[in-house]
C-alpha cells in the first residue's frame, strides 16, 4: 500500500534501542514510509563490564551503525543522541530530531524515597560521571557505585536484595505454618502463602528474585526517557530530579535519525523531524562540542525554548561533585547556534576549561589513552 519507498534503519540491540527505534519506524509509517529495522551490534554492548566513559573511542554505542549507513548497506541509524559524538563523518548528516521525550533523570528506590530521605552513606548506582557528581554535590556522604546494563537489568539489582529477603522470609513462615498443620490459629506477618505471591509479582519483579546482585543498592538514577520507552513506569517507585540542580546530558531524551547527505535525508527531515527539539539539542551539542570533554568530564546542559530565546542551563563539575562551574544565559534564537558558542567560551573561561583539563588528567590515570578519549558525547 505504501508509494514512498522502503527506509532500512540500523538500531542497537537492546530492548531499549528498539523500543526508540520502533518509535522512528512508527512515526516514518504515519508519513506513508515502509521501514525495516536492522539490529546492529556496536562496541558499547560487547564491553559490558567497563564504564561509560572507559569504552574508548568516541561513539562506542554508535560507531558500527554509522559506518553501515556510509557504506550504502542501510539507509540510516537511529540514536539516542546523547550517545552522539559532536564532530560526525563529514557526508553524513544528522537527518531528523523527532519530538523530544522527558530530559530529566529520575531516582528509583525500591520504596519510592526522595533523594534527601536516603540514609546516610547509602548506596546509589550510576555510570555516569555528570550524575555521580550531581549526587555527591548535593549528598557528600553518598556512596556512588558503577551500574551498567540494560534499564531492566538495573532495576532488577536495584529490587533484588528485597524480593530475595521477603522471598526467604515467606518461605520460612510457610514452613512454620506447615509444621503447626495449616493451623488457622498459627501467627505469621504473612496472611498469603509464598506461592500466592509469586503470582502476583511482575516479570520484572521474578527476574530480579533471581538474579545475583554483588552491590545493594538503596536508589539507582535513570534518564527519565528511558525509564518510560522501557514500558516500566508502573513497576517501580520513582521520584523526578529537578533539571536545575541535576542538570541533564546534552541531547537526553532526544532521539535522532542519521544519514548520508541527500535526498533520503531530506525526505527523513521532512516527514518527522521536530524543529523546536532540533534548535534545544543544537544548543546542547554545540557547548558541548566547543567546551570539550564529553564522556571524560561530568557537564550537564539543557536548553529549551522560550519565545524568541533558547534558555541554557550548564553545569561543569570536577568529578567528586566539590567544584563547579554553572550558569544560565538567554541565547537569541535566530543566533542560537553562534549565541551558544560564545556561551561556551565565556563558561571555560570562567574555569569550566580547567575543570575538564583535570578530568582528562583523572581519565589519564584510570588509564584512557589520549587518542581514546570521546571528544564528544
């Protein structure tokens, strides 16, 4: 039925990489595009072990897809763009931002707590350097552990020393009950039988009971975004971060559609790109992109439009969250991109640049290579 011609788009293979890309499939087949979605496997899920931001070179989770898409194997790739790196081959084109989703991090506790009511010392999980800082400047005595995998591979650790607890619980009382022979008059916390509710947990919930966890977590803090393209809003507590104290990433939330310079970009352009997410994101990448430091140093901007401005919020911490450089500025829209270099410039002199200096030194001896280091991310 469809007229306009077939669209082979590269995604990753997570379960969240194609959820997004199902979401660029779908707004391409509103527009009367046929689209086939091929999996992609990049560096970023082969090494599951390290830390984002010692994957290596720029692009780990982004890279592979590009290159297909240079090659004529596909016809584009979708991103999350916080992924992106900001220098790109120079024939390939970031063809379309489709709307942005929420930009915002959230914290998930297992009993739905604000971030001010964790014990002291408790244990929060995270890989990303920005949000590492961001907890340990508002919460010193946080303890801020590595956490990677896919958003349901996280929320089963962070739930699973509960569920295993209670599980083991229920199972003792079950035995006691038994003992006194299914006694009506026999007192337990526990008026359903451990069968009883295991039924009634989630999928979620069963793959956390059986999963083994070597940290405990008592919060993890995920991008509001992905939490919700996961599909698992309703299976957990979570609180929002405020996007002025934890800044965002540059371009979170934000999908984009990648392709090598022309017509079908045009066309992508066209059919669903979103041009108030395409100006916030370019002032985001574009800091970003003239402050430097990417995945090696913990910088967080937000940009959003308000009228004839675009609002931009920074923020640029050393990598304990002590010291700080931030600040916001109203940047002409009509000018935002070359408004927004300028900010750049004016932030590293305030000593944002000697900020991220130190945080390359610090990736230095966690053993980056210099010509490893992401420029951009």
């Amino acid at each position: 039925m469809r007229t306009r011609g077939t669209l082979r788009l590269a995604t990753r293979g997570s379960a969240l990489a194609r959820r997004q890309a199902a979401l660029v499939k779908e707004a391409l087949e509103e527009r009367r595009y046929e689209v086939e979605l091929v999996t992609v496997e990049t560096t970023g899920d082969q090494i599951t072990d390290e830390l984002i931001h010692r994957l290596g070179k720029t692009g780990a989770f982004v890279r592979e897809l590009d290159e297909r898409v240079l090659e004529g194997d596909l016809d584009g790739a979708v991103h999350s763009m916080k992924d992106m790196p900001t220098e790109q081959p120079p024939d390939l084109v970031t063809a379309a931002v489709p709307e942005r989703g929420r930009p915002g991090d959230v914290l998930v506790t297992p009993d739905g707590s604000q971030l001010d009511e964790l014990p002291h010392g408790a244990t929060v999980g995270t890989s990303s350097l920005r949000r590492r800082a961001q907890l340990l400047s508002e919460r010193p005595d946080l303890q801020v552990e590595p956490l990677r995998g896919n958003v349901d591979t996280r929320l089963e650790k962070l739930l699973a020393p509960a569920l295993q607890d209670e599980h083991q619980d229920r199972t003792e009382a079950d035995k006691e009950r038994k003992g006194n022979g299914g006694s009506e008059d026999f007192e337990s916390e526990y008026d359903r039988t451990v069968d009883d509710w295991f039924e009634d947990l989630s999928e979620l919930e069963r793959q956390a009971l059986g999963r083994e966890v070597e940290t405990e977590y008592d919060a993890i803090v995920l991008a509001a975004a992905g939490l919700e393209r996961s599909g698992l809003t309703h299976h957990v507590d979570y609180r929002q971060l405020p996007t002025g104290t934890f800044v965002p990433a540059p371009g979170q939330g934000a999908l984009a559609v990648t392709a090598s310079d022309g017509e079908t970009a045009r066309e992508v352009q066209t059919a669903i790109d979103h041009p108030r997410s395409r100006v916030e994101t370019t002032v985001e990448r574009t800091i970003l992109a003239e402050l430097g430091g990417g995945c090696i140093a913990p910088i967080g901007i937000y940009a959003v439009v308000q009228g004839e401005y675009v609002h931009a919020t920074v923020s640029v911490f050393d990598r304990d969250g002590e010291e700080s450089v931030a600040a916001s500025r109203d940047l002409p829209i009509e000018t935002h991109a070359e408004a927004a270099r300028e900010f750049a410039r004016d932030l590293a002199d305030r000593g944002a640049a000697d900020l991220i200096e130190a945080a390359h030194e610090d990736a230095d001896d966690d053993g980056v290579s210099e010509e490893d280091k992401p420029a951009g991310k």
